[in-house]
C-alpha cells in the first residue's frame, strides 16, 4: 500500500468532494410502490476501469424504499451481452433474484421488471448476476436503501467504496481472472481520498457498501463513531468499537456526529491473512462546518436479542482450493458440477463453514438472511443477522437457517473471481 506522501509524489490531484449519489426518481408515485428505471449501458465518457453505468453512471443511482413498500424496476438492457440484476441481501422470490439458473438472463435490447415487496429494512445493493465478475468490475452496481418507518431520520449518507480495474474489462480477458485491480479505493466513483464538509454536531448515518470483488476494508475505531447496522438492518447491539471489516459484499451503517475534523480510513488488510503491517489508506477526509449544532443523542430501537444456541450442524460446506491451481471448491465441487442440497419449507437448520483453503472467503447465501452462532465455537455478543459473513483462514462458521423462500439459492463466495472459478453452490428450499 502506498502512503499518502508517496501519493503526493506521484503528482496525484488535490482531493475531491466526495460525489453524493443520485436517487433514482420514482415513475410512477403511488402509495406503497417505488417504480424506478433503469438502463444498463457502456458509459460514454469511461472513467478509470469503470466502462458500464446504471442511467449513464457508476455506481448507478440509489433506490430508496420504505419496508412494506413494493419495489418495482424496469431493467433495460443496452449492453452488447446479457445482464441481470441481484438484489444482494433481499428475501426476493426466486423469479426475481436475477440468476441465471432456470432463469433466463435479459438479452441486449431487452426490457425485464423485477417487482417484489421489501420485507426488511436496511442497506442492501444490486449487481448483475451473470458474467458477474466482468461486469460488476466493470461499473454495474448501485445500493438499494430500505428504511424503517420506526427508525429516526437522521442525514443518510450512501457510501459505494470499490476498488476499480486499471483496464478496460471489455477487453480481451486473460486466462485466469479479469484483470488487475487498482489497490486504490473509490467511493462514488470518485478517487479516494475524498472530502467532505458536514454541518458540525449533525449526528449523521453513513451506510457503507463494499462493492469491490476483492478488496477488504478495514476500518479503525475513530471517536464518536458506533456501527449501528449490518447487512440486515439495525445490529442487535451497537458496536464501538473497531475494526470494522468488511468483506467483498459487506455492508455497514455507522452513526456519528461529527465534531472535530477526522479521516476515515482503511488500515491494510488482505484476503491472503487478514490484517497486514502498513499505513492507512485515507478514504474520507472530513471537516465539519459552522458551529456546532446542538443536538440530543438519537435513540435507535436496539433490541438486545440474545443469539440462537449454536448446534450440531445438518449441512456441511466445506471451501477449499487455491491461487496456484485457481480453481475453487465447495465440499471438494465446482460449480456448476454441484451436488444440490435440499431443504423443506419451515426447515430450521445449522449449516457449518469450514475454510480449509489459504484464504478468506466472504459466504454468501441468497433468498435468506441467516444467524451467525459461532464463530470457531465461539458465540457473538447479540443476535447477528447477516447475508454475508466473511471466512478468515482455517475459520469455521456455524449459522442457523430457516428455510422460508422457495427456490435454488445460489451460496457462494462474494470474491466474484471465486465464485466464477467454482466456489459456488446450490440450496435448494422446496416448495409447498
Ligand atoms: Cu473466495
């Protein structure tokens, strides 16, 4: 990792506003509908690796949505290859989760609607499922906001940090992989390290979304700031205290009210172990303007769930493989060679995790959020809802699944390079 003088001496411009993300306006206003449009295309005017947008940006815009409400969104493909959409986190139906598996993809020229209501509040994102690594480098991906009538309404900020690719991935792709990616952060589509002048003493909440394919960020404890919401919506319990890692998928909501000036940064962390020696890498420079506002702490319905106990495991994945081969496993398969669990309706089950290969894996199960209750045996503090739970090396992960949502599910390893390399599966949820 370079450090912020070496930076400077590669002549890198001053730091930029840190960009606020479009919202995509609703079509067609209606109680308890958000009905938006969305175009998936090659950018115009290509910026760094990012060669596709969502309405002629990258990231696309925010979709933002109450619970309860019903999403509705007119995908229309003007790429030059078929696309989908994933609503990574959401409890969608299986028609709509954007897979191509016995669902067909949206050919170039196309026009697909995804509807389905939205059953859980929280920060959640969406990114083509098909040719994925390719095309979610390449800039198809944007957040999919649901709020909570319940909650309190401060600033919501929407933070995309990516790590982009230094090349154009329309191009010709190499053997293995798709391309180097850059090890500098973008959020927004923006080159970090970016600024940004807040109101003084405004308690703000920043949702943030690792839609890199690889990258880990790593967040250090800064004064004041409690991580107030994971991939589900609200944690269980507030967290103080770093770090924060987030894996390739992950999200997380923090609240803060920002007083003095403060930069948020990543400390450096690699799938191949974890943390690593090295400086910081500066994302978010801030420096709060004008006096300081009064203002009350924010109450947040935090429930203190204690979690589920941890129990012998009905299903067992275990994920191997390595770099030198590149290929990946799931119980020793790739996919799509795989064999297909299944699970009835209303099943309850403890699925175990094992990492036996020499790096991370984020887990990621689609159609169902699940409970972590043990990491290596150990349980967490609070209740921890999560669709994606990254593996640290020889880790093993216990989570109990209820099986609600009908459909084969793909559950896969968020590194998309991974995943595409086979380090994916299919649970299968039957029917009535
Ligand atoms: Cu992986």
């Amino acid at each position: 990792m370079r450090s912020l003088a070496a930076l400077c001496l590669l002549g890198v411009a001053a730091a930029q506003p840190l960009p606020t993300l479009p919202e995509a306006p609703d079509e067609a206003p209606e109680a308890g509908v958000v009905h938006v449009a969305l175009e998936a295309a090659a950018l115009p005017d290509p910026t760094h690796g990012y060669v596709y947008g969502f309405n002629g940006a990258s990231p696309g815009p925010t979709l933002r949505a109450r619970r309860g409400d019903t999403l509705v969104v007119e995908l229309t493909n003007r790429l030059d290859t078929p696309t989908t959409l994933h609503w990574h986190g959401l409890h969608v139906p299986f028609a709509m989760d954007g897979v191509p598996w016995m669902v067909d993809p949206v050919a170039p020229g196309e026009t697909f609607v995804y509807q389905f209501p939205l059953e859980q509040a929280g920060t959640y994102w969406y990114h083509p499922h098909f040719d994925t690594a390719r095309q979610v480098d390449g800039g198809l991906f944007g957040a999919v906001i649901v709020e909570d009538p319940a909650d309190p309404t401060p600033p919501d900020q929407v933070w995309i940090a990516d790590l982009p690719l230094e090349h154009d991935p329309s191009a010709a792709r190499p053997e293995h992989g798709h391309g180097r990616l850059s090890d500098a952060w973008w959020i927004n589509g923006a080159p970090t390290p970016l600024t940004w002048a807040p109101p003084a003493g405004v308690v703000q909440r920043i949702r943030l979304i690792n839609a890199s394919s690889t990258g880990y960020l790593a967040l250090p404890a800064l004064p004041g700031v409690r991580r107030i919401g994971g991939d589900q919506g609200l944690l269980a319990a507030p967290e103080a205290h770093g770090p924060w890692v987030l894996g390739p998928g992950d999200r997380a909501d923090f609240e803060w009210r920002p007083v003095d000036p403060a930069v948020w940064a990543s400390d450096p962390y690699s799938l191949n172990g974890g943390p690593r020696w090295g400086d910081p890498w500066p994302l978010v420079e801030v420096t709060p303007q004008g006096e300081i506002a009064p203002q009350p702490m924010i109450q947040w319905a935090f429930d203190e769930a204690a979690p589920s106990p941890d129990g012998p495991a009905d299903l067992l994945y275990v994920l191997s493989g390595s770099d030198r081969s590149g290929h990946w496993y799931i119980n020793g398969e790739r996919f799509p060679e795989v064999t297909i669990h299944e699970l009835a309706l209303g099943d309850q089950v403890v699925i175990e995790v094992r990492n036996l290969s020499p790096t991370h894996h984020p887990f990621h199960l689609h159609g169902h959020a699940f409970e972590v209750v043990s990491v290596d045996g150990v349980p967490p503090p609070h209740r921890r809802l999560e669709d994606t739970v990254d593996l640290g090396i020889g880790q093993t992960l216990r989570v109990r699944l209820n099986a609600t949502n009908p459909g084969d599910w793909m559950a896969h390893c968020h590194i998309l390079p991974h995943a595409e390399e086979g380090m994916m599966t299919v649970l299968r949820v039957l029917g009535e």
